[in-house]
C-alpha cells in the first residue's frame, strides 16, 4: 500500500472568486437535545472555506440552530415524535442533494428505523458526495448488505467504538487484531466497500484501500464532546472545494489536528473544547 506523507492544498482564489466558487454543503444533523452538533459541523465548514453552508435539521431545533450561527442558512425537515428526523423529510433532503455539491449525515441524529430508510436513499444516489459521521455511522450498520446498494461516493468517519459496529455487522466476526491492526483494519473496510476510511483515534487512519496517511496532529485534549463534529464540517468543506474524498480526508484530518494543537497552547489540554478547535482553524489554514 502505498502511503502518503505529504498534505493537500487548496487552490489560491482568484481575486474575482465569489461564493459559488467555493462550494455549497448540505450538512443533516441534529435532533431534540442535540442542536450542538449541528451547529459545530456548520460553523466549521465555514471556518474551513465552504462558499455556502446549509445545515438541514429538524423544524423545532432549526431556531436553536440557526440562533448560533448567523453565517449558515438552515434548512427545516420533517421529524419523528421524539425530534429525530423522519422518513418524511426524504423529499427535502432529495431536493438538497441536487443544490449541494457535498453532504454531511450524521452528527447528533440519533438513531431510528426511518433514519435508516433516509441513509439508505442516499447510499443510492449516483454521484453524490457524502460523508456519514457519527449517528450516521450507527444507522449505516443496521442496513443490511449497504455495500451493494452503494452508488454514492462516500467518507466514512468512525471512532473505535463505530468501527467494531461497522465491521461486525459487514463481516459477522469481530474486528481483527488490537489497536496495532487500525491500518490493517481500515483499510480492508475501504476496500470492500469502495469507500475512504478515517479511523479515528491518536494516529487518525485515512486510507481508500490504496493509498494511506497517517495523521500526526492532534492532542488528547480533542477527546471532548463536539470534536468530531467539528473534523466533519471540516471535511466537506473541502469536499465542496473541489478535494478528492481521499485528499478532503487527509487535510481535513490534518487541519483538524493541527487546529487543535493551537488551541491547546492556548487553553491547555484540559479545558479544551470544541469550539475552540473551531477558534483556531483559521491559524491552522495560515501555517498550511
């Protein structure tokens, strides 16, 4: 396998550049009690060079949302009888796949039989740009055999915990080896599902089966609440930038990391938030 040490960069903007020419996301995520999640992942997309930023969340947290970034539009979806997103959104998602040139899923959706008929939808999408993070993650594990209904060009962002889930319900065994098989391990999911893979973690993993990185930023204060929320903001930002998926996961990995090493220099380890790796993305794209 061949691997990859050094980092992608954006392309410098033309001086008559506007927002089209940086991309326009869609992010789904958020639920009742988990409004935060989706407002990291848009504000860092914005952080992270996005033109345009949409977080489609649903209706009775969409003021929530909205109220603590005034940079995002929102986009309010139909919901369940506990403030999850139901199957009933399906058309307004639909309509932003084709606005959209990168989707995020996942980040404090929670988990429910119609979230998987909504994944499942968007797994079928020709030529959709996705990345599924977190709760996404949780429900792409219940579908069965998604692989080969797979028609989307998608990301996959698990923490140990959501790739023992992943793996087990793809390969009905138990995920191979210890914490020294994680490029092993990822890299056999990225090839048999023909997706790229960041296995989250110290040494974040980022590989498509062919080619891999490993990442070097990053501190054990980013183990907080929000953290990852953040890194998928990030990552389709730069999807929408134009980046590969293999080169938008790398970077936004890196930067991810690196923005979080410069916040703790600031704040320490310990009182390290979300918001503040958020804070110092900008610092990170400046030493880039």
């Amino acid at each position: 396998m061949e691997i990859v040490n050094s980092i992608p960069k954006l392309k410098p903007r033309a001086v008559d550049a506007h927002k089209g020419d940086f991309g326009k996301v869609c992010i789904i995520a958020g639920s009742t009690g988990m409004s935060g999640a989706a407002a990291l992942a848009g504000r860092a997309a914005l952080r992270a060079g996005a033109g345009l930023v949409r977080v489609a969340t649903p209706k009775s947290v969409l003021p929530i949302v909205a109220s603590i970034e005034p940079s995002f539009t929102t986009i309010a979806l139909a919901e369940d009888s506990v403030g999850q997103i139901s199957a009933k959104a399906i058309n307004t998602i639909l309509n932003a796949v084709g606005e959209n040139d990168a989707l995020a899923f996942g980040p404090g959706i929670g988990t429910s039989g119609e979230l998987q008929s909504v994944l499942e939808t968007l797994l079928e999408q020709e030529g959709l740009r996705l990345i599924i993070d977190a709760d996404g993650l949780n429900n792409l594990a219940r579908i069965k055999d998604w692989p080969v209904k797979l028609k989307a060009e998608l990301i996959l962002t698990p923490h140990p915990g959501e790739m023992k889930r992943l793996w087990s319900a793809l390969f009905r065994e138990p995920a191979i080896g210890g914490p020294g098989d994680r490029q092993q391990q990822a890299a056999q999911l990225a090839q048999q599902t023909k997706t790229v893979v960041a296995l989250k973690g110290a040494g974040t993993v980022v590989t498509d089966g062919q080619k891999v990185y490993i990442n070097k930023t990053g501190n054990p204060g980013m183990a907080t609440a929000g953290s990852g929320d953040v890194l998928t903001g990030a990552i389709v930002a730069l999807m929408g930038q134009g980046l590969s998926n293999f080169d938008a996961a790398v970077l936004g990995v890196y930067i991810h990391g690196l923005a979080g090493d410069i916040a703790a220099e600031k704040t320490g380890r310990i009182s390290l938030m979300a918001t503040d790796i958020i804070e110092s993305l900008p610092d990170a794209f400046m030493r880039t």
